[in-house]
C-alpha cells in the first residue's frame, strides 16, 4: 500500500463533503491515543495558547513531586516520562515560543527540586539536551524575545 503526499491528501479532502471529512477525522481519532489528544487540543484548547502552556507546567510540576531522589535509575525514567509528556504538548501547539516556555520551566524545576544532575552524568546529559534544544529554540525566535528567554536561561545556569 502506497502513502498519499500531504498536498494530494489536502486537495482530496478539500473536494470531499463536509460531513464525509468530520466522518474521516472521527475514524482516524478511534486509532491511536495521539491523534485523539491532538484532536482533542485542535478543537478545544488551540484557542488559549496560554492556558495550555500553564496547564502543562502544573502537570510538569506534579511529575516532579512523585520523582524518587534515593535512586538514580527510577529519577532518570520519570525525568524522560516528564520529557515525553512536554514533547507531545509542543508537538500539539508547533510553537517555538510554547517550547522555550516548557524546556526552561523544565529546567527550572530540576534546579528547584535539587535533582542532582552534576552529580550523576545520566542526568546532566538530559539537562545538557535541554538546554542545548533552548539555545537552538532561542536562534529562531524574534529578538526581544530572545532578550526575555536568555535572561531566564542564564538565571538557570
């Protein structure tokens, strides 16, 4: 079976009903969870990039509460769960600002918490991946806001 081009898919569905594309976006959300939660923020949260961006720092910031401290491997896989979770919200939102905003909050709150990144090089390996993925972010965005994000990163370091 052969996979159809973006453009030839979106000329295909500009010719097709309404009513044919809500039953073609319905039946792709049964699936898979991802394309569900993506529909899910398209038609409902899309609208407040703000909101969301919040929502998902407190879910960051939850998922830093449970993180076990006594034990380095069981640190090191819900930092990547936590990564995986911001990962797929940054995805959603196609936002260069959105993903500064959760890659340094990210990083704020392994400072905060006293994850002991230096100590350990599984964990400064995830934080050095994270901020070298704020500093590619940082090229791309406008000017007066690299100002704003730069003196964030630099109260991190």
């Amino acid at each position: 079976m052969s996979t159809s081009t973006i453009q030839e898919i979106k000329q295909e569905l500009g010719n097709l009903p309404h009513e044919e594309v809500k039953e073609l976006c319905l039946r792709l959300a049964r699936f898979k969870k991802e394309n569900k939660e993506l529909l899910h923020y398209l038609l409902f949260e899309a609208h407040d990039a703000d909101a969301y961006i919040q929502l998902a720092k407190q879910e960051m910031e939850e998922g830093f509460s449970d993180i076990p401290l006594t034990q380095v491997y069981f640190t090191k896989k819900r930092l990547r769960k936590i990564l995986n979770q911001m990962n797929k919200r940054i995805k959603y939102t196609a936002s260069k600002e959105a993903a500064l905003e959760l890659s340094l909050h990210f990083c704020a709150l392994l400072t905060e918490h006293h994850i002991p990144f230096k100590k350990y090089p599984i964990l400064n390996n995830i934080r050095n991946q994270q901020l070298k993925k704020i500093n590619t972010l940082l090229a791309s965005v406008h000017e007066d806001l690299q100002y704003d994000y730069r003196r964030k990163l630099e109260s991190l370091q």
